[in-house]
C-alpha cells in the first residue's frame, strides 16, 4: 500500500510540476497517468472533472483529492494532494527568493513564449473531448462521430440553453450559471424521455 501511496505522490507531483496553464491544461496529463495506469476509467475521469468544476477550489486540487479519495481513501487524498501542491509551493518559494531577478531573465520570458502555444493546445484538446462525451456520449470509434443514433441532443440543449442565457444576461455569476445548468439538468434529463 505504502508504494502505492508514494506511486500515487509522485504521479501527481509530476502533474504539479508540469502542468502550465492553470486546471484544464493538467487533465491530459491526468488521462495519461491515472486512465492510462488503471487508476479510473475514462468516463470516471469526465465525472471527477464535472465533480471538480462544481466544488469550491482549484480543479488540479480537487481532482488529485477525488482520485487519491477512490484509490486509497482519506490516506489516499492527503497523498495525492500534496503532490500536487508541493510543485507550486516550490516554485513559489524560488520565485520569492530570488524574485524580479529570474522572472525579467529573456530566457525565462522565451520559455513562457514557448509554452503558450502548449497551453492552449491542450486546453483545447481537453474541451473537444469533453464536448465529444456530453453530445455523443455512446461514441466509442472515430467512425461513429456523425452518427445521429449516439447524439445527444439533450446535452446540446442544456449547453444552449446556459450559453444563451450566460450571452444575454452577462451579469449571471458563475455560480448562477452552474445552478441553471444543474435545474435544466434535471428537467431535461429526468423529465424528458430520450
């Protein structure tokens, strides 16, 4: 269990350590590392991700704990926590040490230049996958993506429905915009039959 644990540590430092861009660049690395080791299937990871978008607090820190928490328990989720957390209290630490110094250094400024283009990439990447299970959620092979038989236009309705309303009335808090999301949910969903 103990190596586990420490398996778990260093997977998820690692995420910490490289993940630029804030939460939704870190979740191939999460594909990668926990789907890709067993740790969650993929439709689990989408559920985590939908659980860490609507809880308070960074995703990276609610996704490490909601994994960890899966695997190994309370024990489980101290671990993989840290782990994620540790990365940025360094960097932090370095970067209030040494201060001005290193962030108007060119070759600091070229690195960030450089990973921009990473960010957005895998940001992007991140939102066509997860636009692919919310409007096809049946889709298993590229063949299949314009098949109408796994489309599900409840999903799009719900999207519209919120982008609409976000687009209309821009003085909706998020948090308005997740509890709309969340009512439509249930009335489409639960009421409508597919």
């Amino acid at each position: 269990m103990w190596l586990e644990l420490l398996t778990l540590f260093w997977i998820f430092f690692k995420i910490g350590l490289f993940t630029f861009g804030g939460g939704y660049a870190m979740i191939p690395l999460i594909k990668d590392e926990v789907v890709g080791r067993g740790y969650l299937d993929y439709d689990l990871m989408v559920d985590f991700i939908a659980i860490s978008e609507s809880t308070p607090g960074p995703i990276a820190v609610n996704m490490a704990t909601f994994v960890g928490m899966s695997q190994y328990g309370l024990l489980g989720a101290v671990f993989t926590t840290f782990g994620v957390v540790l990365p940025s209290f360094i960097i932090i630490s370095l970067v209030a040490r040494f201060g001005t110094r290193m962030l108007d250094s060119e070759g600091f400024k070229h690195a960030f230049l450089g990973l921009r283009p990473v960010v957005i990439a895998l940001i992007l990447s991140v939102s066509v996958t997860l636009m692919t299970r919310t409007f096809l959620p049946n889709i298993r092979f590229a063949e299949r993506l314009f098949d109408t038989s796994v489309f599900d236009w409840r999903g799009v309705a719900v999207i519209l429905l919120v982008g609409g309303t976000a687009f209309f009335y821009r003085k909706l808090s998020p948090i308005q915009l997740i509890v709309l999301s969340a009512l439509l949910g249930i009335i489409i969903y639960g009421l409508i039959p597919s």
